[in-house]
C-alpha cells in the first residue's frame, strides 16, 4: 500500500537538500545542490526497480517495465526550484510516483504498459531564463541544440551546466511516444484549500509568455541633471511596470503580469540609471487575450520609450499557448476519486506546468494537491501529509486504469 510516512519522509529529506539556513530552498539547475537531489533520485529510482536513463538536455527517466511492450504512461515534475522556495513545488510530482513505484515493487504489481516517470530539467527557468525547458525539448517545441547553447547570466552554457554535474546524458526521450502523461502538483493558489476539497483535476492551464526588456537612457549626475533633460532608464522601466498592471487589470480577471526580475546599471545612488532590465512573465487562460494584452503593451512601450527618448530592446523567451487538458485523462482521474472515495474539484491553473507541452504531442491530464493558504514559490509553501497520501492514492488509482490494456493499441484519445 502507499506509505505516508515513507512518502512524506522522502519529501523532507529532498527537502534538506539545497534548503538555506532560514528555511528557504535554493536548488537551482546545475547547481551542487541540483546535484546532490538528482544523484538522490536516482538511488532511491534504481532501488525501487526502476531502469534510470538520463536524455541529452538532463531530463531523468526512470522506467518500470510491462507486461508489454506497448506505449508507456509517463508521469513526472521537476525538482529545481526558484531563489526562495519551498519544498513541494513539482518536488510531489516526482516522489508521489516514487512512492507508487516503491508500493508497486513491494507488491508485486504488474501493468500492461510500461511506467517512466521523468524528472524535467529547468522547469522554473530561474538560472537559464526559458521555463518548462525539459518538456520544451521533449515535446518538440525547442530544439535540443538551441537548448544547450543556452547561457546563464555568467555566459556558461546549459551543456556545459549539465556536464560539470554529470548530467548531460546520452538517452532519448521524447513524449510523442507516450501513450499519456499525467503530472500531480500542489495546486499554488487557494482554491483547494478554501473549498476543503481533496484533490484538483485540471481543465486547462493558462498560457504563459516571458519576456528580457531592456531600456537604454544615458548615465549623468544625479545632483546636476534637470529632471527634463534626463534619460533616465529606470523611469521607463517603472512606467512600463505601472502600464503592465493597469492594462492586465483592465483586460480580464484571468489576465496577471508580473515584473519579477530587475537589474539596473551603473547602479548608484547618485547616478542616473543607463540600463534597465527587465523579466517579464505574462499569463492568461485565453490565448487570443493573452496575445492583444502583449501587442498593447508593446505599442505602449514605444510610445513611452520615445517620450522619454529612450531606446528599448524587447526578447520573448517563452510563448506557450493555453493549454486544454485531454478529455479521457481528465475523466480517468475522476473516476480514480471515486474509487478511493475522495472529493474533488475541477479547476483552472494560472501557473505553468510541464502538461502544457505534454498536451500538444500525448494525451495529458493534471492532478492537484492542496497548497495550505494558497502559498507557492516560498519557504512558507507547504502541503499536509494526508493531503499527499490521499493524491498519491488517486494518482495510483489512475495510472493503474492508464497502464491497463486490452490491445496493443489502446490508448486516451487525443482530443
């Protein structure tokens, strides 16, 4: 049977890994402590009887055979985390199917399909600046060269990342070849937790675009400037995040930007700023919405740079369409709540998920756990243990059905 404490024991002691003194984790993508997680997932994967590969862009796939040879179902998350986060962001979504495994190899089950559950590399996109990087490759959406020519902020390459902690692997995965993928997450907002539901299945998830903005002024003193003679980079980046939250604000209440990153140079306090750089990550559950929000703020942005006699550099790093959960997926995670008798809530996720880019080439549902208060990217996130047993239950339920076939054919129906 699951184990609680087994799971729940496995959570915190990922958890240790790369968490600072005051509780906050940093496990950032080719970092020593990226290191150390994965090196943990791949003992604890092999004792559990799992066959541990490792595909060029340093996505983990730990597959349990079959009694066929048909199509695997895939489930899986990530184990990066972004600066000052907390332990269970996707972090569930791979030790629940350990779990599941482990269960599995006590009991001696076997399925009909084999199993992969795969560890997605870059998912947060805090140190490469590309979110859902893994799935991105794997489904098609990014080439692996493109990939791997990536820089952090220091000019390293993401191979170069991945082959300083033995991680850039020489196996092949693609999603395409699944018979369906299916990620469990916390949900990371406070639907669940609010309605006192157990577990979320997901319709759709919102589409989600990022954005490099730098604006260029000139450096001056800050004493003997006039303030109308000034170009001054960092007041336009400022009215650029004052415009983004009005125009998102005005445009629907699924519509969210957010300003997360900020550099500034020469960076003193008695100097006009000369650059201003910006990250930028916009989101909506419709696409055609989410693309007019981005042309508005563009056309904005020119008029303002040119105001402020300004010149400004716009790069898109990320544009992925809302995504509509597979019909079947969704319905087999349904009944999966009601043969281990609990409730359920069907919802929409604002947040991105690596089933975005698994829906476009496999038939892909979504499982959420509760987040007490709502709470995610922050030490303070934090999901009950019943509440993960009792997901990881339903996930079980629901891979058991999934792997089950009558012929070699038999697979969820692409929507």
């Amino acid at each position: 049977m699951i184990q609680q404490d087994r799971l729940w024991n496995s959570i915190q002691t990922l958890g240790e890994i790369g968490e600072r003194d005051d509780g906050a984790m940093m496990r950032v993508t080719g970092s020593d402590a990226d290191k150390r997680a994965r090196d943990t997932l791949v003992d604890w994967f092999e004792d559990a009887g799992l066959t541990v590969t490792v595909d060029s862009v340093g996505n983990i796939v730990a597959r349990r055979e079959g009694r066929t040879d048909a199509a695997p179902i895939v489930t899986g998350s990530h184990v990066d985390t972004v600066p000052n986060g907390g332990r269970f962001d996707g972090v569930v979504g791979v030790l629940g199917p350990l779990e599941i495994a482990r269960y599995w190899d006590d009991a001696g089950v076997e399925t009909d399909r084999p199993v992969e559950v795969v560890v997605f590399t870059e998912e947060e996109g805090t140190r490469f600046g590309t979110g859902l990087l893994g799935s991105l490759v794997a489904s098609g959406k990014l080439s692996l060269e493109d990939a791997l020519e990536l820089e952090d902020d220091d000019g390293t390459t993401l191979q170069a990342t991945l082959e300083r902690i033995g991680y850039h692997g020489d196996g092949e995965f693609e999603l395409a070849d699944a018979a369906g993928f299916v990620e469990m997450h916390v949900e990371q907002g406070p639907l669940l937790d609010r309605s006192g539901s157990t577990v979320g299945i997901v319709e759709a998830i919102a589409g989600i675009t990022h954005h490099s903005i730098t604006f260029e002024g000139e450096a001056d003193h800050a004493g003997n400037t006039p303030m109308d003679m000034r170009r001054d980079a960092f007041m336009g980046a400022a009215e650029f995040a004052l415009s983004l939250e009005s125009l998102v604000t005005e445009t629907s209440e699924s519509t969210v930007g957010t300003v997360g990153k900020v550099s500034v140079a020469p960076n003193g306090t008695n100097v006009i700023p000369e650059t201003a750089r910006l990250g930028v990550d916009v989101r909506d559950t419709d696409g055609d919405r989410l693309h007019d929000v981005v042309e508005t703020l563009r056309e904005r942005t020119a008029d303002m740079t040119s105001r402020r006699n300004l010149s400004v550099d716009w790069e898109t790093h990320l544009d992925i369409s809302p995504s509509v959960m597979n019909a079947d997926i969704r319905r087999e995670l349904i009944a999966a709540t009601e043969r281990c008798d609990v409730d359920f809530l069907e919802l929409r996720s604002g947040a991105g998920h690596d089933a975005m880019n698994a829906q476009a080439v496999t038939p892909t549902g979504m499982l959420f756990v509760p987040s007490e208060d709502g709470i995610s990217h922050s030490p303070r996130e934090y999901t009950r243990p019943a509440d993960l047993y009792r997901g990881t239950k339903v996930l079980e339920s629901a891979l058991r059905e999934l792997t089950s076939v009558q012929s070699a054919d038999s697979s969820p129906t692409v929507d």
